[in-house]
C-alpha cells in the first residue's frame, strides 16, 4: 500500500519548545523505563525498541508542522547514509572475531600476553599499548576490536578484571582517536572550525596530555591494588597449556594483525582493511589450524577442502565456538560472527534516524539557542560548548553530530567573542569525540560493549581519559589557561 499524496501546499510553522520537548522527555523516559524494567539486558531490544518509538514521535511532531512526509523519509534516508560506512566496519569486525578466533591470532595474542604482561600492572600496560597503537592508526574502533578483544580476554586468565580492562582500553583507543593526524574525527574538528589539523593537535595536547596522565595515574593505582595472579600459576592451572592444546601457537598467526595495521596506516578504508584481515586470517587458518577448523565444523565425512570453507564462512556469520571445558577459555574463544552485530546495528540505526530527525528540523536548535544567549563569559561558553557536545551524544546518539552540530552552533559566537577556532575545535573534540562511547545507545557505546563484550554502563566509571577530558577542556576556559585568541568580530 502506498502513502497517500503529501500536501504540498501546507505551510509549515518553526518547532515550539513543547514541539523541541516531547521527543526528548519521551526518549528519556523510555531509555529509564527500559533500565527499570530490564536492567544491563536493556541494549538486548528494549533500548532499540525505544528508539524507535521516539523516532516515530518525533515524526507525528515534525508532521504536525506541516513538513511532509516525503520530508522526514528523506531526512531519515540521509541519516541512514552517513551511518553506512560505520555499519560495513560493525560486520566486518564481527567476522575478523571469529576468524580471528578460528586462526588462532586471538589466542596466540592471549598466549603471549599471558605470558609477557604481569598482572600487577595489567591496567596500565593495557593503557599504554591501546594509546600507542590508536595513535599509530587513528582509530578507536580498530584498536579496540582487535587488539582490545585480545587484552579483555585476556583479563579474566590472568584474574584481573575484564570490565576495568576495558575501560583502559577505551582510554587509550580514544587517545589516538581525539590527537592523531590519521583520525577521521581529529580532521573533521579542524576543517570545520577553519583551523589547520596541527595547530588543532598541537592545542589539544594541552587537555589531552593531562588527561592521559590521570589515566595513568588511575590505572597504576588500580593496578597495584588488584590480586593479579602471577603468571606462573596460569601456566600452572592448565588454562595456558589448553590453548596451546587447542591452537598451535606461533607468530605466523600474528600475520592478520600485521596486515590490518599495515592497511590502516596505509589509510585504506577502515571496513575493506578489517575484512581483508578477517579473511587472511581464515586462509591462514586453513593452513596453520587444519585440525581446530576441522573439529569446530564437526562433519568428519566432508573433504577437507571443503571443510576449511565451510568454516571460514561459518566463523564470519556465526562466529567461532570452542569447547575445550574450561569456562574461561571457552568464553574467551567462543564469539563473534556478523550477526553478533545485529542487535548493535538495531540501536545505531534508530539512534542515528532520531538524532538526524531532531537537526534537520529545528528542534535541537530550538533549545540550544536560548543557551547560547545565557553563556555570557568565556568560561560559560566554554561549558557550554562542551555540554552541548555530551548532550548531543546522549541525546542524538551519535559521534558525528555531537562533533558537527556544535561547531555549526558556535563557530560564529567564538569568532565574535575574539575566540581563536581552535578553541572551539578543542573544546568538541574533548567533549564531543570521548565522550561518544560512554552512552551506551550511542553509536561508539554500543560498539564498544558489542566488541569488547561489557556493557557501557559496567566500564564507563573507568573511562579516566574519557571523563577527564571535558572537565579539562571547561577549566581551560573559565581560567583562561591557553586559551588563543584573535580579534573579535562586531
């Protein structure tokens, strides 16, 4: 059945504050309601399930205003576009995790760390690694699904734990993400703010540097505290000789990560590059673990050729499955797989529609501009600024209208208050880019907890990086401390 002709000769009036309200009282609510009744099992559908309804919501009001249909269906299809990409690296990572897995990269990794990484500074070194590679790189999302996987399973061999683990992880994987020349974000707060890229880098090191010295700090204090078991007492429980029996652990299998990294500094495109190591690492497989691909197909009647496709594909759609009896290791291998991604996908494309809805047709702007009015100090611009930035990732869900929108809503009250751009590219970035996988139906939330496999609201309290970085950028501002200026335009 199709929709009725739109009217086009309705006129169409400016959103209220009631209009600019509901949506977001009702997203509120919602997101509340299914926490209440569901707990962390809320990102599970019933979150996804919110976001749709408050879309739908936020269309009867946009409608209401005499825009057409036609309107918010292309409004939706543009938001649906600019996710696309973020959608192909989703599954992509979730077939390099079986993979991975199957080829025995992710064990091998696992063997090793076990075996290099003392426990008692678990926290730190995972910090420290996860900041040099993202900066290597540029990517948060890389970083953190493949060699953040690794260093979380790792967590729970060694008796640490995985939920801190991973808030190292994100720590160090936002670094690179938020500082370095080779990230998408750190270009796109420069370019649109109308500085160059390293004077933005070269203004951030000013709240980035702090804020990584906090996250070490942190880490190191936790670390120290923790009850980590010393390495050869994992050798001695049986856990580290079953994923020798398991997998034959060589650096052969390291070649994956080798060729991702290699891809990723060579700039190639972020899902092209995690797929092509997701499938270098099956061919591998085939070679290096005939016996693991064998038995985790479990047809010994199949030819052999056979039997290695079959479970290359396998591994990529429905993940990896191990059953060695111990409950550590089999947790740790038995993932990923495309439609492990699914349920993530579901929350990013309701929360990408609903963000995208609330920009294009004013409702955002209807609440922010009153603000902007009230900011009427440096520090309270800065606040401000970086407020709205979080807000935007809470509320619209997602990394790049939180980076996009406020530079558009206050590049011109910097350039009138004699604000430098790179002030304002600094203070979205700090508030903006980090902050994005603290909300758990958020785009980078919900990936993060998809790959890492904790939920956002169990590692967001060791996000140090994260959380430190938008109260360093607001104190910048209300003290003046490095704050670059020019001359202010009437």
């Amino acid at each position: 059945m199709r929709d009725a002709p739109d009217d086009a000769s309705r006129p169409t009036v400016s959103p209220s504050y009631a209009d600019a309200l509901i949506p977001l009282v009702s997203l509120i609510g919602m997101i509340a309601g299914a926490i209440y009744l569901f707990g962390l099992g809320a990102l599970d559908g019933p979150v996804q399930v919110a976001m749709v309804v408050c879309t739908m919501v936020t269309s009867v009001i946009i409608l209401k205003n005499g825009h057409s249909w036609e309107e918010v269906a292309e409004s939706g299809r543009r938001g649906l576009s600019s996710i696309v990409s973020a959608i192909y690296i989703l599954l992509a990572v979730g077939a390099l995790i079986g993979t991975w897995n199957l080829s025995g990269t992710i064990p091998t990794l696992v063997y090793y760390g076990i075996q290099w990484i003392d426990p008692n500074w678990y926290y730190l070194a995972t910090t420290l690694i996860c900041s040099l590679i993202s900066l290597s790189i540029g990517s948060s999302w890389t970083t953190a699904g493949t060699v953040g996987v690794g260093l979380v399973g790792i967590a729970s061999l060694v008796g640490v734990s995985p939920v801190i683990t991973a808030g190292a992880v994100i720590s160090g994987a936002y670094v690179g993400d938020k500082t370095s020349p080779l990230s998408e974000t750190t270009v796109l707060a420069a370019q649109l703010s109308g500085v160059d890229v390293y004077t933005h880098i070269k203004n951030q090191v000013w709240t980035s540097v702090p804020a990584f010295l906090i996250a070490v700090v942190a880490f190191a204090l936790l670390s120290m505290s923790g009850e980590g078991i010393r390495p050869d007492e994992v050798a001695a429980s049986g856990d580290l000789a079953q994923l020798d029996q398991l997998f034959w652990i060589t650096p052969l299998n390291l070649i994956p990560l080798a060729a991702l990294l290699a891809m990723s500094l060579k700039k190639a495109p972020s899902s092209l590059a995690i797929m092509i190591a997701a499938l270098l690492a099956g061919i591998l497989g085939a070679f290096l673990q005939s016996e693991a691909v064998l038995r985790f197909v479990g047809e010994p009647d199949l030819a052999a050729p056979v039997a290695y496709v079959k479970g290359i594909w396998m591994a990529m759609a429905n993940g990896y499955s191990a059953n060695s009896g111990l409950p550590d290791v089999d947790m740790l291998l038995s993932r990923g797989g495309m439609d492990s991604m699914l349920m993530t996908i579901w929350l990013i494309i309701g929360a990408v529609t609903f963000g995208t809805l609330l920009e294009e047709f004013g409702l955002l702007p209807k609440l922010i501009d009153p603000i902007i009015a009230r900011a009427n100090t440096e520090g309270r611009l800065f606040a401000t600024t970086a407020g709205t930035a979080v807000g935007l990732n809470i509320v619209a869900a997602d990394q790049y209208i939180a980076l996009v929108l406020p530079i558009r809503l206050f590049k011109a009250e910097f350039e009138k208050r004699g604000l430098a751009p790179q002030n304002l590219s600094r203070a979205v970035a700090d508030a903006g880019t980090v902050t994005s996988p603290l909300v758990p139906w958020n785009s980078c939330g919900a990936y993060m907890s998809a790959v890492l496999g904790v939920p956002t609201l169990l590692y967001l309290p060791f996000c140090f990086f994260n959380i430190a970085s938008p109260i360093l950028t607001v104190l910048c501002g209300f003290t003046g401390f490095k704050v670059a200026r020019t001359t202010p335009q009437k």
